[in-house]
C-alpha cells in the first residue's frame, strides 16, 4: 500500500483498503474501532453536505432576487423613459437590460449561479449604456 489515508474514497472501497492493510488475522476490537472511526467520518461528511446545501439555496435565492429585482428596475425605467421625450434607443436598452436579468434570475433560481451573476452584470451594463444615449 502508498500508505496515503482513505479520507476522499468511497466507505465500500476505504473499508475493502482497511481489510488488506490489517490483514485476514484482524481482531475484532480493531475492525470495531475501524467502524466507528468510519461513522464518524460519515457524520462529519452529512453536516459539510448540509453547510454546502444551505449555501447553494441561499446563492439560488439570491441571483434570483436580484435578478428580478433589477428586471422591475429595468422595466420601471424603460416605461418612464418611453414616456418621456427620450430617443427610442434609451427604452429599448433598458427593456433588454430587464430581459437579460429576468433570464439571469431563472437561471440562478435554477443553480447557475455563476451564469446569472455574469447575466446580471451584462444586464446592468446595457442599461447603463441605454442611459448614456440620452
């Protein structure tokens, strides 16, 4: 064996590597003590799991809620625009800023964060260079 542990292994596969390393001569203490050490590592894996989930539905929730945050935004200025004595161009812009972000917020609602937070950026980008026309 290269004498690295089993930390990042399946517990079937860490537990098959165990049996080889003890050997068929094993004492029972030593299998027990084997096992619990494995349930251990076991519970400490759920409660990162757990950590890692809570974080992936508050980033969801996020990209999300800021998606369709700035798509109202988007929406709400490019109305008060086209009412005004703006260039077509200037509502327009906004109109597909809000788009991009609305699709940003499906996105991040569906768990690609990363797309939406790049999306949104983009969003935002287009209505603030709508706004420069005016």
């Amino acid at each position: 064996m290269s004498g690295r542990t089993n930390s990042g292994t399946d517990p079937e596969i860490a537990e098959a590597q165990d049996g080889e390393a003890q050997g068929e001569d094993a004492q029972d203490g030593e299998a027990q003590d084997g096992e619990a050490q494995d349930g251990e590592a076991q519970g400490e894996d759920a409660q990162g799991e757990e950590a890692q989930d809570g974080e992936a539905r508050r980033a969801r929730w996020t990209a999300a809620g800021a998606g369709g945050l700035l798509s109202l935004a988007g929406l709400a200025a490019a109305l008060l625009r086209l009412t005004g004595s703006a260039p077509v161009l200037v509502p327009a812009a906004y109109a597909l800023g809000a788009a991009v972000c609305a699709l940003a917020a499906l996105l991040g609602f569906r768990g690609r964060t990363r797309r939406a937070l790049w999306l949104l950026i983009a969003g935002t980008m287009i209505m603030a260079l709508g706004d420069q026309f005016d």
